[in-house]
C-alpha cells in the first residue's frame, strides 16, 4: 500500500543537479562571450531611419565653439585631441575608437548617423544622452572639423 522512499535517489538527483547547473551556467556564458567577441568584431550601424535625419544646427562659430569645448570634456580622452582615435585613454579600450580625421569614414557616415551613435552609444563607449540634443548637434558639427575635405553626405 505505502511505497517506501528510497532516500538515496534524491541525494543522487541532488548531487547530479549542481553538475548540470554549473555546466548549463557554464555554456550560457560562453555563448554570451561568444556574442561579446562576434560583437566586439561586427560593424557598428545605425538603423536606417537615423542616418536619415538632419542636422537641424548650423556650424557657427558659436556652435562649433560649444562642440569644441564639449568634446575637449567628453571625447578627447578616448578620440584624442585630434580627433584621431589616440587619446590617453584609447590604449587600454577592448575596440579603437572612432578615427574622425579619416575622411573616407567621414565622407560615408551622416549627421543623423553620428548623432545617434553618440547618443546610443555602444561599449566602451557610453551613450551620450545626458547632453542636450543641442550639444550633440553640436559635437556632431565639431566631429566634421577633424576631416574638413569630406563634409559627408549629411551636409549636403
């Protein structure tokens, strides 16, 4: 009528249990370094829609003034002083920063592209939205700057 436990196959179970835990928990974080690395390696595009939007700032003096200043507080750590993707802080980044005075990136990359890219972000490089919208229009004329003979297609 009763069936007698066997108290031996829990302990079993329970033993075997943390192994398989482990090793699920162990191929999880494989497969997000994997996605990491894949990550570190692939293209970083904006959508669509965002390359397409237009710098609503003129580059005025002003304007380029703030966006200078403002990349001098915010960028030139990591994309140098020059714009080049050298700073004091681009040594240790696991992907090299952006080079601006490149001017074939320059020339293909958009306004709206690199508005969304600063403020998105992706790491190392952390996402600027805590500037207004105005200071990122701002830097975004500023970051044409560093490559003055490819003012890109944004600028038309």
């Amino acid at each position: 009528m009763f069936e007698l436990i066997n108290e031996k196959k829990p302990l079993r179970l329970r033993q075997a249990v943390g192994p398989i835990t482990l090793l699920a928990l162990m191929v999880l974080l494989g497969a997000t370094l994997a996605a990491t690395a894949q990550d570190n390696n692939s293209p970083w595009l904006a959508p669509d829609d965002a390359k397409k939007v237009h710098n609503p700032l003129k580059p005025t003096p002003d304007s380029l003034a703030a966006g200078a200043q403002l990349y001098k507080l915010n960028c030139a750590g990591c994309h140098g002083p020059k714009g080049d993707g050298n700073g004091p802080a681009a040594e240790g980044l696991p992907r090299k920063a952006a080079n601006f005075t490149d001017p074939k990136m320059m020339e293909e990359a958009t306004d709206g592209e690199l508005f969304w890219k600063m403020s998105n972000g992706r790491p190392p490089m952390p996402a600027w939205e805590t500037l207004s919208e105005t200071q990122r229009w701002q830097l975004v004329n500023y970051l044409r700057t560093f490559a003055p003979k490819s003012p890109g297609p944004g600028k038309k």
